[in-house]
C-alpha cells in the first residue's frame, strides 16, 4: 500500500513496538467477573491519574460518554451541551435513543466555552409539569471543532460552582483531556477536579489500538457498569486492549507535546501559503483548520490532489480543513505536509482554469478515497 502522511485524526495513530509488546504478554481473565488482572490495573491507574475514586474500561468514547449520560441521568431530563460538541454532533443521538433524555444544544464561543449565562437560560421549567427538567451539563476539553482549544480552569471552576448550586453534576468529554493538560503544564487531576465524570481516549493521541476509560465515584461506576453490560459492551479477556492503555497512561502522555509543536508549525507554514487562509494565533493542541481562501477552488479536487502528493487531511464542516499532528507524523513530515499543501493549491487553481481538460479532472470520473461514510472525530 502506498504510504500516505495521515493527519485526517489522531485516530489513525498505530501503536509503538514496546506497547505491542506490552499487549503480547499481557495477563488476562474474564473482565465481565472482574478477573482480568490488566483491566483491573488500568481502571485503577485511569482513576488515580485522574484523581476520581473509581474507572471502567470502554470500547470507545462514544460508548464511556453515554454511559456518562445514562449513569447521571434518568429518563425524561435534558442534557444542556454545546452546538459544537462532539457528544451532540458525531454521537449518533445515543442518550435519546437509548435513554429517552433530551439534547439541549447550546451556543458554543469560538473558545470551546459554553457561556453560562445560555446555561442559567435554559434552566426554565424546572417545576414546570410542560417542561422537561435538566438533568445534566456536558462540556468538552479540549474542544475539537474549536481547533483543540483548552478550556480555562477558571472557566471550568465556574461551571463547577455554577452546576452545584443549581444541584447538576457536570461530566467532562476529556477525549484529549491529556494534550489539555500538556498545554496548559499541570497534573491533569487538577482538570478533572471540576467535573463529577471524566471521559478520556486511549486512541486517539495516545496511540492505543482502541480504548476509552470512564471514570467517578465508586457508586457511579458500579452504576455505569451495569449499564455497560447492557449495551453490550462488557468484554471478556480485555487485557488486550487494557494493556495499551496501561502503556499510553504510563509512556505516552510527556511526548504529546511533540505533537503540538508540530501543529504550530504546520500552521506557521500553512499561514505562509497565498491562497490559504487560518487563524493568526497558533493552536493551543495538535488540531489545526484552515480554508482555501477563493471559494470558486474546488475542495473537492483540492483534498484529491493532496492525497496524490502523499498527505491526508479531512473537511470537517463546510469547506473547513482540518489536520491532526500525532504519533507517528514527524517534523520532517510536518515540512513535507506544507509543500505539498502549495502545489495541491496550484493543482487546484490549475484545475479551475477554462482550459482545464478531462485529462486533468480524473476525480470526476474515479473512485474517490477521501470520501468516507463517516466522519471519524
């Protein structure tokens, strides 16, 4: 297969030879009976790294995000999220769905904050037989569609203080809640000390083969363990998986910072670009959006022609390219990247011309492998 610089997610992350390795000798038992000894290391690493009582172990952060939803919440409640967050975009509705809860999106600033003065105005009702009460605040951190921005602690302690008083707990989306605290230069206990729930990811920029951890109280795990069961995601001999995470939690959180020194250099050279436009501060994370300035460009052949210079990146929202800087893309592949984004841009522009002939137009007619069935946040 044609090798490709991948920076559509930190998704596509493939894990190193020691986690390999890690996962080959792995000690193994029935999780669902609470006897793989490796699972029961990670709930217990997740939830001291954490500073939560208690973890559990999930296929994926879809999966720990409603179990969030399902354990804080019974039927009849809304849930007040933000219009750009992943849990009410790309989660395939699963708390209504599954849980008869109600989705009540709310304005998301360009810095992944939520106000909370949209908050405090969607607690109408409350004793109102009409309306249905909240039941639960969501927040993400960092924030993707945001371009990976890192939510503030005073912001999040104002959430937090907000939430008790109105008697709500709060759960945090912390799919990349590592590359927040890297950012930001502290323990990422001290993040999650302002949510009642945390979720994070093991596979995305920690380079696991698959895993999220869920993680509380004792008493809400216990719940959301049994709910677990029910959505039928209780695995047998999850060491397997439980060892990548081990691994990622243990080796793979310091080297994050890699990858934000790559996206801010992928932005400074995109930024150089005539033709591109994106945003004049530098991510705070590893997610960098950018736009092609002429709106009469193709995107479609832009994004073609890029994959045939060797680079992936994905459209994230009308026009809106995003790329993810990970493990495995090096600095020298950052370089690359940003040449090759130049002359997809002039094969584009080209491509636009009134002389542009078939010859020169093969996504027309050709089976285009960047178009996915689905996005993969």
């Amino acid at each position: 297969m044609k090798s490709f610089i991948d920076l559509r997610s930190d998704t596509v992350t493939l894990p190193p030879l020691n986690m390999r390795k890690a996962i080959a000798r792995a000690q193994l038992g029935d999780d669902v009976y609470g006897e793989d000894p490796t699972v029961n290391d990670l709930e217990r690493l997740a939830a001291r790294t954490l500073g939560k009582e208690a973890a559990i172990l999930t296929p994926s952060g879809t999966m720990a995000n409603l179990l969030a939803i399902l354990t804080h919440c019974s039927q009849r409640k809304r849930l007040l999220v933000g219009d750009q967050s992943d849990i009410w975009k790309w989660e395939a509705g699963g708390a209504s769905v599954l849980g008869g809860l109600v989705y009540h999106p709310l304005p998301t600033l360009a810095n992944g904050e939520v106000p909370i003065e949209a908050m405090d105005a969607a607690l109408y009702g409350e004793q109102d037989f009409q309306c249905v009460p909240t039941g639960l605040i969501c927040l993400e951190n960092t924030h993707c569609l945001c371009g990976g921005k890192v939510l503030s602690l005073e912001y999040l302690a104002q959430v937090y203080e907000f939430a008790q008083r109105r008697s709500l707990p709060v759960h945090l989306d912390g799919a990349r809640i590592f590359n927040a605290a890297v950012s930001m230069g502290m323990d990422v206990r001290h993040i999650a000390t302002f949510a009642d729930s945390v979720t994070i990811c093991l596979s995305k920029g920690l380079a696991a083969p698959v895993g999220s951890v869920l993680a509380g109280r004792s008493s809400f795990i216990n719940h959301a363990r049994r709910l677990r069961k029910m959505l039928g995601g209780g695995m047998r001999q999850a060491g397997i998986v439980a060892a990548g995470g081990v691994y990622s939690l243990e080796q793979m959180v310091d080297r994050l910072s890699e990858d934000h020194m790559n996206a801010r250099s992928l932005s400074q050279g995109l930024a150089e670009i005539p033709g591109i436009e994106i945003a004049a501060e530098p991510p705070q994370t590893n997610i960098v959006f950018f736009t092609l300035a002429d709106p009469e460009l193709s995107l479609k052949y832009f994004l073609y022609a890029l994959e045939n210079e060797g680079v992936r990146v994905m459209e994230l929202g009308k026009r809106k390219i995003r790329a993810v800087t990970h493990y495995g893309v090096s600095a020298e592949d950052i370089k690359f990247a940003i040449e090759a984004v130049g002359r997809a841009l002039a094969r584009a522009r080209a491509a636009s011309s009134p002389v542009a002939t078939a010859d020169f137009l093969p996504w027309q007619e050709a089976e285009k492998p960047f178009e996915m069935a689905a996005i993969v946040p």
